[in-house]
C-alpha cells in the first residue's frame, strides 16, 4: 500500500504516481533544466514522467537501467570480458552498478561463458527465474536505479487526455482551452486554442495527418503533435500550461485495450514542479504522520534514510 492510499479523500484530488530512473543517485525535486537530457525518449509530450501503476515505472527504472549499464559496460570492456576484467573495471560504474556486479561475480556469472551474457540474461523482466540467485544478487539487481512515489497536486481531469476526442475532454480541460481562445489575438486562436476543432470544419480538416479518431474531430494526442509541429514541443508545453492545462495523461501500454478500468501514465508541463512532491523513495521512507500532514497542507517533508 502507497502512502496516499493511507489518507483517504483528505487528497482525494491528489494524484498519486510513480517515477523510476537509471541515476544512482535520488535527487530531491524535479527540475525543468534536466528534461531531454536523459535516456527516456519523450513520445508523448514534452515533461516530467510518471505512471499511476508503479509497475509500469518499475518496468521503465529496469529497462533504462539496463541500458545504462549495457552502455557503460561497452565503454570500458567488450564483449567478451572475462571475469576478471569486470572486477579490475569496477570503479568506472556507479555504485548500484558495482554492487550488481559484484553479486553477479559471487554468483559465478549464473554459469554463463561471459559476464556480459550474464548481465543481458539477468536484467530481463524475469532474468533470475530458474537460477540458484543470492538474495544479494536479487535485491542488488532490484536496487539499480531509483524509484519515487510521487503526489501530483492537480487533479487528473485537469489533464490533456492523450486517448480522447477533443469533444471528449474534461470539461476542465474544455473550458480551460475555450478562456484562453477567448482571450487570444486572432492569429494566436487560429493557430492553436481554436485547433481543438470543437465541430469547425475548417480547421478540424488539418488534423487528417495527425491521428483522427473519427467524425473529423481531432484526438489529444494530435492536438499535441500539430502544436508541437507549430511550436516545438517545449513551446506547446508553455502553451498549454498558460490555457490551465498542467499535463498530458494516456493509457498506458497494457491499458489500452480497457481504457474504462485501465491506468495511465501522466507528463507534466515544465513550470509545474512546484506541484511535484516527492512522498516516498525507494529505500528511503517518509514517516506516514508526515507524509500525512504534507499532502494536505502542502509542505515538503525531509526524507529520512531507511
């Protein structure tokens, strides 16, 4: 059980999520000037990612950690590395990494001619199933990377729905775009608060390209593709943010066929840090007294070691 399903509906337009990274290190809050600067590819909007179902974030920690360690295993060693070789290198891996490694070696590489076959075969999704693993090498592989729970205070329906006709968003997100129209100059509507189409023949007409679901009215996810194509994806970013909108949530792969009892996975816009809390990190914990009292008055608790 998360943290936020220990207080009930004093945060019930809280939404809780869960981020993962291939960096040793945890960091303390989320920053806009590290987006893009990752492993991660941003497919679906320009922000900072996190899933409502922590496996999915579990599943993205693992694979981006593998890739980093795939990628820092070839800059120091080949392929065929012995044993050996991987020890003597160990000081240019991270910590996470030098532990696995170690477990790995204390495991006799699980019986492979080469360490990095070893590696490959271990980081998959069940990589130690049918070996004789030490609970070292299990928790050392589990532990690569770092994981956050997360409380995103904004509520859900607040965000761009990737997977909706735009006559099917939230009435939040509706009215949010239909004051910033109001709003803007002439050329500004046209060009982006007006695009949702909202039955406008004309413009719904240039979204043929961008992913129409049907009836000629545009999806969320080609309102975010034609903005992104205008402005750039950090510009569509901004610009969504300005009209209300803090985000961009979608189903998430093995969601997508029971979008109505299915989970998302949520991007939120550079500027809404700030509603970004980091509750728990994996290996670290914050009290639940503490973690209570934040999610509901907004303060930023101190993590404390495990």
């Amino acid at each position: 059980m998360g943290k936020l399903d220990q207080l009930g509906d004093s945060v019930r337009q809280v939404i809780r999520a869960y981020h993962g990274s291939p960096q040793p290190e945890h960091f303390d809050k989320f920053d806009s000037k590290f987006l893009g600067t990752g492993q991660g590819a941003e497919t679906y909007a320009h922000g900072h990612y996190s899933a409502q179902n922590q496996a999915v974030a579990d599943d993205y920690r693992r694979s981006l950690s593998y890739g980093r360690l795939k990628n820092d295993f070839l800059s120091s060693l080949d392929q065929e590395a012995a044993p050996e070789d991987v020890i003597a290198a160990l000081p240019s891996f991270d910590h996470r990494q030098q532990r696995f490694l170690r477990a790995m070696d204390e495991n006799d590489w699980l019986g492979f001619d080469y360490p990095s076959q070893a590696i490959s075969q271990s980081l998959r999704r069940d990589g130690l199933a049918g070996f004789d693993a030490t609970d070292e090498l299990v928790d050392a592989r589990k532990n690569l990377g770092t994981g956050y729970e997360l409380a995103i205070d904004v509520p859900e329906n607040a965000m761009l729905d990737w997977d909706a006709l735009a006559t099917g968003q939230s009435p939040a997100v509706r009215a949010a775009l239909e004051e910033a129209r109001s709003r803007a100059s002439r050329p500004e509507a046209h060009k982006f608060f007006k695009l949702g189409g909202f039955g406008d023949p004309e413009t719904a007409a240039r979204w043929h390209s961008h992913d129409l679901q049907g009836g000629g009215i545009p999806s969320g996810k080609a309102l975010w593709h034609t903005l992104a194509s205008m402005d750039g994806p950090r510009g569509a970013a901004d610009k969504l943010r300005a009209a209300g909108v803090p985000g961009v949530r979608y189903l998430d792969s093995g969601s997508r066929g029971t979008p109505a009892t299915g989970t998302r996975n949520f991007v939120m816009f550079p500027g809404t840090e700030d509603a970004i809390r980091i509750i728990r990190k994996f290996g670290w914990l914050i009290p639940a007294t503490l973690a209570a009292d934040a999610a509901i008055d907004g303060s930023r608790p101190e993590s404390v070691a495990r």
